[in-house]
C-alpha cells in the first residue's frame, strides 16, 4: 500500500476521503501480488456502476438515439482501453499494488489491462465509501460522454465495412483467439485479427467480443489514412 502522504495525493486526486482505508487498498492491489486479498471482486462491481452512470448519461445526451447506436456507445466508454486513459491521466500506476516483476517492467503489454481494471475497482471503492454520488463524480470529471460522436460505430464492424467495401473487395476480417487466461469471473482473453494483405493485429479484453473490438480497432489504426 502506498505510504500516507501518496494515499492522500491519490484520495485528492480522485476527488474523495476515504473513511475506510481498507476498501481503497484493495481496490489498488493487483491480483498478481495478493490473489486473496486483490481488486478482482471490487472490478466486478465498479464496471457495472461505471456502464450505469455512463447510461444514464448517454441516455440523457442522445435523445434521438436508439437502442443499437446508444448501446455501440456504451462499449466505446466502458472498455478497458478508457478505463486505462484515466488511468494514466491521474497517475495511477505508481499507487498500485503490484508484483516485483510489474513494477520493473512498467507493466509492459499487461499496463494497459491492470489499469483499466484498477480504475474500475476504485470506482467500485468509491461508491461503497461514498455512495453512488462519489462515483458518478469520479466519472463525471474523467470521461468524455461524446467520445465517438463522429462515428458510433463499433470497431468490428467499421473494419468489416472497410475490407468488403467496393474499393477494398477483400474477404472479411477474420478473428483468432490466442491465449485465455485469468479465473472464470475475471478471465483475459487475446485475440488476432486479420485482413488479408495487411499485418495482424492482437487485442486483449475481459471478454472474448471486446477482444475482437481492441484488435480490429488497432487493425484500423493501422490501414485508415
């Protein structure tokens, strides 16, 4: 656990006093460095408080949207890629609780992924300590509710629009998993995606579809201009 006056940088930046200091330690340890005692369970709470506050307000912002285009989202601002941008926007990593191996690497491949499932478990932390009003303004100030205004479409079907399309006349991406691991309530999964004619790219996520998505989106990064 971070010394006192790091707990009490990392409470000013997240907006909130911590009356139990437990919840907060637990919300920053990483399941590599204590599984008994990690963030795994608060990860699973904070993503369901993140997708509601996140509804809620994409519910309010887009009237005119229905369901599908509301729901695609959704999936942009709840990923774990978002989850890591706040992450590394409030300096997060060097209050977490991690392995040896971790902290020398920087986290490597992985930092991505830890944070994004770090940021999700403070969420949770904070709504146990401070109700729901502490969390939804966590999220308030960090994320950007129009993110992907311009196109709300998903990644996946983005890059299968853009490999069929009459310019391209390719055969549609396909998708590979390579590698699952974690427990069954909080797996990781890799995925490959290809086009032919062009590199794979992997992508990581919770769940097998959003896998997909972070691997086609990379995918995209790399063939759009």
């Amino acid at each position: 656990m971070p010394g006192p006056s790091k707990t009490a940088a990392l409470q000013d930046r997240l907006g909130h006093n911590f009356a139990d200091d437990a919840v907060l330690k637990r919300a920053l340890t990483h399941a590599g460095a204590d599984a008994q005692g990690s963030n795994e369970r608060l990860e699973f709470l904070g993503d369901r408080v993140l997708a509601l506050v996140v509804c809620e307000a994409l519910y309010k912002l887009y009237p005119d949207d229905d369901e599908g285009a509301l729901t695609r989202r959704v999936h942009a601002l709840v990923r774990w890629e978002a989850c890591a941008k706040v992450g590394e926007a409030i300096g997060l990593w060097d209050d977490l609780v991690l392995t040896r191996s971790e902290l020398a690497a920087g986290g490597g491949r992985g930092r991505g992924p830890i944070l994004g499932s770090a940021v999700e478990a403070l969420i949770a932390a904070l709504y146990l300590d401070g109700g729901m009003a502490a969390a939804r303004g966590f999220i308030e100030r960090h994320w950007d509710f129009k993110h992907g205004e311009g196109d709300a479409r998903d990644s996946k079907t983005r890059l299968q629009e853009w490999a069929q399309s009459k310019a391209r006349g390719a055969a549609a991406p396909s998708y590979d998993l390579i590698e699952r691991s974690g427990p069954d309530h909080a797996p990781r999964f890799i995925v490959r995606a290809q086009v032919a004619g062009y590199a794979p790219e992997q992508g990581e996520g919770g769940s097998k579809r959003e896998a997909e998505q972070d691997a086609a989106a990379k995918l995209l990064a790399k063939v759009l201009p």
